[in-house]
C-alpha cells in the first residue's frame, strides 16, 4: 500500500537567511540529537536550508521517490528513509526531476549512483557513498510525506534540514530562528577570542579545560 501525507509548507524565508549564516557545527557544540550520522556530502563546499519533504521506500522499491520527485517544490530537501538497504535509490533521472523541481538538497539513507550527473547538477546530496547496484519500481509500497528516520534521526514533514560542509542538522521549525540567533551569538565571539589567543591567551584557560584537567591530574605524573 502507498501513503501520501501533506506536503509541508515553505519555510519562512527570515529562517532560510538566519541559518544561512551560521554553521551546523555550531550547533554541535549545544547539543546532541538531531544530527543524521553516517552520512557524507558528495561535495564540499555546500550549503543548504530548507524544509524536509520525506519519502520512506520498502528496501528496493523505489516507486514513491519517483512519484514525490514530480511532487518537489522550490525550496524543498528531499529525505529519504531507505528503511536499512544500501542500494541506489537516487541517480541521474531523480537527481535531474528534484533539480528542476527546485530542490535544494537531497539527504538519502541509502547510496547514490550517477555521480559525475549529479555533480554536473550542482545539487547538494549526502548520503551513505555509491553503489552501482539500484531500486527498482515494482509497485509495492512506499510513503510520501510521513515521519521518517534518516541516520538516527527522526525527520518530520516540513522540519528544517541545515546542511553545510561539516554535516547535517534537522530542526523543529518553531525553534529555528531561536536557534540560528544563538548560533550567531556564538560565532560572533570567536574572532575576539582568535585575537587574544594569538596574543597569548591560552586556549585551555578560556575554554576550562585547563582546571578541570588539572582537578583531576594524578600527581605522580605532574612533571
């Protein structure tokens, strides 16, 4: 059987600017969940922010990623939940249909294939790597627009992908722009903290590290 959800709604363009500017590493530092793990860019440099159009296929059949890459829209990241198979789901045609679409990026928990096509497009894909070994279309189920898991992470319709050249993050949409203003806070103080750092502050007197490895250092092997 196949589902079709609704299809989430464009993200406010004051988000898509606000973590435009800052990077997902950042965040990395505050917290621990929401980051897609395993999974590589096929390029670098790359940036992208918008909302997730998700897609779940049953291992091999990858009837309803044809039919949601006709179904993209402007802005959209494609996510796809291959349910634990390595196999290509995403190559030239599909790659080419979400480009055209207008598709910002594309986040798929299996692998990829046509590379030097895609590479071609400019279109920011990451994945687990390359398999020459595809999907098929056989028509017997697949969901379009449902809750997914990508890398460990729970993906909802319409939550906010940030993806950048260290990695990906997912977002609920009401903490977005809080979000993406506590990560410009952060990133604003480093150029100071540079400075001083080449002046001689030291780095581990900054940060604590330099206390709390010294609280806990075992005597005999102070020098």
């Amino acid at each position: 059987m196949f589902v079709r959800g609704q299809a989430p709604r464009p993200l406010d363009p004051e988000v898509v600017d606000a973590l435009s500017r800052v990077q997902t590493s950042t965040l990395g530092h505050l917290r621990d969940y929401g980051f897609p793990k395993g999974l590589t860019p096929l390029r670098r440099p790359l940036r992208f922010v918008g909302p997730a159009f998700t897609v779940r296929l049953p291992h091999l059949d990858s009837t309803a990623l044809h039919v949601a890459a006709d179904e993209l829209r402007p802005g959209d990241v494609l996510v796809v939940d291959q349910c634990g198979d390595t196999r290509s789901c995403f190559g030239g045609m599909v790659s080419f249909t979400a480009a055209t679409r207008g598709a910002v990026g594309a986040v798929i928990s299996g692998s990829i294939n046509d590379v030097e096509e895609i590479l071609e497009l400019g279109l920011p894909v990451f994945s687990l790597g390359v398999s020459a070994l595809t999907t098929r279309i056989l028509g017997v189920e697949g969901a379009i627009n449902v809750p997914v898991t990508v890398g460990g992470a729970v993906v909802h319709p319409g939550d906010v992908v940030f993806g950048d050249s260290d990695g990906l993050a997912v977002l609920a949409r009401e903490e977005a722009l809080e979000i993406a203003a506590t990560l410009r806070d952060k990133e604003s103080a480093e150029p100071e903290l540079r400075r001083k750092i080449a002046e001689g502050t030291r780095l581990a007197e900054w940060s604590g590290a330099l206390a709390a490895f010294e609280a806990k250092l075992d005597p005999s092997s102070a020098r």
